[in-house]
C-alpha cells in the first residue's frame, strides 16, 4: 500500500480557497482506493495520483490509498481493470474505470461533494423516482474526457448511486482507459448508460428523464413534472444556454430585466463540440469550449442559470407561464435561443447505427477511434475542422463530399492540403452497413453512377444543422419555409411576447452572428416592456 502527499501547484489559488470552504463543512469522511498493475504505471494511473493529490489539499477527510490488482480487496470489491478508483465502499458502489480528467474532472469533484455530505442533490422529482426502484440497477455510464455532454449523465448516475444505494451501483467507464468494455458494450459515442446491460441513455438526458430510464429500464425522451413545481416570477425566461441566450442574458439583466435562463443540455451548444475556432474577433485560435467558458463565467455574473432542466410547456399570455421538468416560470417575456441539432445524413443503416460508430461529435467520440479507419461526411467548414481534428488524434481519415469543390475557408482548406487528408469527390453514403457497429459503407460515385465498398470502422456527420424548433412548433410560432423562427427586425414572433435569436431563426451559422442577434433581442425585449408593442394604438 502506497500513500500519498500533497501537490500544492495542482489547483488554482482563487479556485482552492472555495472549495476548502466547501469541503471543510462536509459531514462525512471520502474514502478513495485505487487499485492498478505495478508494472503498468500508465497514463491513467499518474493521472489518478496527481487529480487526487490536488483534491487531498482540500480536506482531511479525503484518504487515498492505493493497492495492486491482487490485493484482497480487489478480489472483495470485484475490481477486474487498470486503474479502478474505488469511492466511498462502505456506503455506496461506486467506482471510476479510468481517470477523472478533461472534462470528467467536474464529474469528480461533483462526486466527492455528494459522497462528503451523504446527499444526492436531486430535484423532488427525480428522488422521488429513484427512491422508489426497488430491485437491482448494475449501471455503466461510458464517458470521454474530451465530451462536454458526458458530466451530465455522469453525476446523474452518480446522484442515482448515493440516492439509493442498496439497489443502485455505477461503473464510470473511459472509453480510452478500458477500450475492452466499451467494445463489449458496442459503445462508440459518448456518453452512453446503461443499466444491468441494457442502454437506457445515448447522449446527455437530463435529471428526471435520466431516472426514469432508470426506472423502466429503456431510454425515455420525457419527463412530466408535478404540477405543484415550484413558481418563479421573472421578467423574461430564456430558452437555450447557447452563445445567442448568453449574450442575451448578460444585456437583459445590464437593461434591468429580471432574468432566467433554461438550458437542457451542456451550456454554449454547438461551440462546445468545436475543436478550434479561428474566426472570434479577440481570439486568433481558441478551443470552443474554452471560449464557452469564457461566455459562461462571464454571464453567471448576471443571469441565474437552470442547467439540466427542459421546458416542456409554454402558455402564451400576459403573463407568459413556462413549465419546465423542476418549476414554473411566469414571466413578461420569453426569447427562444434554442439552437439548432446535427442534421442527419439520411443514410439506410445510420439511426440503428448510431452510437455504434456513426456519431456527430469527433470531440466526443474521436478517442476511441484512434488508428483506425473513419470517414467524415461533409465538406463545410465543421467537416474540414472535424477531419483535421481527427487526423491529429491518430485517426485515418478520408473526407467524403457529394460535390467537386469544398464550401469550407480557403485556410482550412490549405491545412487539409497540408496534412495529406484524402478526399472522395462528387461522392455520396448511401447505406451503413454493420450488425453489431460500422463495418463498412456503400458509396455512389456521382460521376460514373458506380456504387462501391468501403470498409471502416466509423461514420461522423458533418452535413449542417437542422433548428431546434420543436418547442416553438408546440406553441404556435410561425416558421418559414425553411423550418427556421420567423420574425422581424426586432426578433419578435408573431405571438406577444415571444422572441427569438442564434442559429434557430436561420440565416449565417456563426458564433459571432449568434451574439449579436443575442444582444439585439435583449434589447428589444427591453424597448418593448417599457411600452409594449401589443398594446400600442395604431396611428
């Protein structure tokens, strides 16, 4: 057995001195055990002593001690893989196959602070649904340190275990430290849960649909809340936690409006999947959740932010009442910033397929692809990007695009040139083929009208973005032909009250673009509420 001391560099000053205060009122003792082959001090092993080295200058109440894969408490707790962090054993089964880095550092730091105060943290809802699974939930929650999704399912699970855990028990599993798991379990994309071998999860859900997957053992789209949630009254609810909602809530609350802003899923959208963005005035090269960072600290100054919670039902009115999956909202006014999701290819074999190495996030899903052989549907900017951020993890690559000519930047252009990065031409996917995941995709030469095989291991789709205009859509917002939110100059719908910003109202797809439409919309918004447009005479 091995102990470890402290490292003072590991965490920033500012940052250490909050969390000491977190941790130092924390009613229980954390227990963690690492438990790992002597002779392979890998990546993952060095990385666990270093996080963990960093959380012990938080508290004492935080031990760490580390055992070879033989000890007796490997064999007594089931530990089969290198490294295993064990959390907590006396109280709950939880356990981390990998290390907590990247992105699954908020998990862990999530995960220690529900352990130390013996509590969950769930919503009224979802505990209540937890609470009352009475037979055995055996979860897997498979995660990448690079995808901003992950956390979320993650510390839900992990909610899960500590809410009840004489039924529940998590495994989290990095795709890249056991490779095995997640090929026994078809996991090609990130993050994916599943309970006593059943997935009951692809992609982030959130809280309440995440427990009542759980509880029916099948993957659930929705949750309906009781309708005694609790009531919050503001003056504008923002829909959508994207760089449009968050530039809008920073210049709502600076113009003196009450404001809440909703987001289902991880804060700043598509940005946060962005490998590097080039083109951010400020900002020569930034990875896009870095710049999502930036967005999200700068906004949390100003606007209270409801993450993992999904508006389920809009009533229009004076006022405007919003019912999401924890609370209601009554407010004046309502702005939708809902984005816009992946477009799908269209592909025989793709839906079945996803998940199964057809995915739509190289960010996410790239590690696990490493050395082997993918293609990358698309030939825009997030394609080039997305293939050039490929080839550098050690992924063979080839671009397939239905058309001669690139749409994307002449400089990224010259950088796929560059890095020697194949492309089909004039060339279309027609089906993915596979049973169990992507084996091979038939392609159609445009040209010659010749289908052929092509043998691979993944699928990533890089073809465009279709709005997230379903809540609009149940409200009764007017689209265009297109499918985007129809408005006018002011961003106003054509119900009272009702707004809309970023890439759902269409138009250029740009982070830039989506800030500024953010901001004019605050700003209306603000104009319009002094002396509302609804309840002007006509001259």
């Amino acid at each position: 057995m091995q102990e470890h001391g402290n490292d003072q560099d590991q965490i920033p000053q500012d940052v250490m001195k909050q969390l000491q205060g977190t941790f130092s009122n924390l009613p229980n003792a954390i227990e963690l055990f690492m438990f790992a082959h002597p002779a392979e001090d890998n990546v993952f092993t060095k990385a666990n002593r270093q996080v963990i080295r960093a959380f012990r200058q938080l508290s004492d109440k935080i031990t760490f001690r580390e055992y070879a894969m033989d000890h007796e408490l490997a064999q007594k707790w089931g530990v089969t893989h290198s490294p295993t962090l064990v959390i907590a054993p006396d109280r709950y089964r939880i356990r981390w196959i990998g290390a907590p880095v990247g992105e699954e550092g908020r998990t862990f730091l999530e995960t220690l602070i529900f352990v130390g105060l013996g509590k969950s943290h769930l919503s009224e809802q979802a505990a209540r649904v937890i609470e009352g699974i009475d037979s055995p939930r055996r979860i897997k929650v498979f995660v990448s340190p690079t995808c901003p999704y992950c956390p979320q399912e993650a510390v839900n699970a992990v909610k899960a275990a500590i809410a009840n855990p004489e039924q529940v028990s998590l495994e989290i599993v990095d795709i890249q430290a056991a490779p095995d798991i997640a090929e026994q379990y078809q996991a090609q994309s990130v993050p994916q849960a599943f309970a006593n071998d059943v997935m009951i999860g692809l992609g982030a859900q959130s809280e309440e649909v995440f427990a009542v997957s759980l509880q029916k053992m099948a993957p659930q789209t929705i949750f309906i809340p009781d309708s005694d949630a609790e009531e919050v009254a503001t003056d504008l609810v923002i829909v959508g936690g994207g760089p449009a909602g968050l530039t809008a809530g920073i210049y709502a609350v600076r113009s003196g409006l009450k404001t809440a802003m909703v987001e289902r899923d991880a804060l700043g959208g598509q940005v946060a999947l962005t490998p590097v963005v080039e083109n951010y005035p400020g900002f020569t090269q930034v990875g896009g959740k870095a710049l999502v960072d930036i967005m999200v600290t700068h906004a949390l100054q100003y606007v209270e932010i409801f993450q993992g919670e999904e508006v389920v039902d809009v009533t229009p009115g004076d006022p405007i009442r919003v019912q999401t999956t924890r609370r209601k909202f009554t407010a004046r006014a309502l702005l939708l910033a809902t984005g816009a999701n992946h477009k799908p290819l269209g592909a025989a074999g793709e839906s079945r397929l996803s998940g199964r190495g057809v995915s739509y996030c190289a960010t996410c899903d790239g590690p696990l692809f490493k050395g082997r052989k993918v293609v990358m549907v698309g030939g825009g900017n997030s394609a080039v990007t997305e293939a050039l951020h490929l080839h550098h993890m050690g992924v063979e690559v080839t671009l397939v695009h239905r058309r001669d000519t690139l749409r994307a930047q002449e400089f990224l252009i010259k950088n796929l040139e560059e890095n020697h990065i194949p492309i089909l031409w004039n060339t279309e996917i027609k089906e993915i083929h596979g049973e169990q995941r992507v084996e091979s995709v038939t392609l159609f030469d445009n040209r010659t009208q010749k289908a052929s095989n092509l043998p691979v291991d993944g699928v990533f789709i890089a073809i465009g973005y279709e709005p997230s205009v379903e809540l609009a859509k149940k409200i009764g917002v007017a689209l265009t032909e297109d499918g985007y939110i129809q408005h006018d100059a002011q961003h106003r719908t054509n119900i009272a009250g009702i707004y809309s910003a970023g890439d759902v109202e269409g138009g250029y797809k740009q982070i830039v673009t989506a800030t500024g439409q953010g901001s004019a919309a605050a700003m209306a918004i603000f104009e319009d509420l002094i002396n509302p447009y609804w309840q002007r005479k006509p001259a």
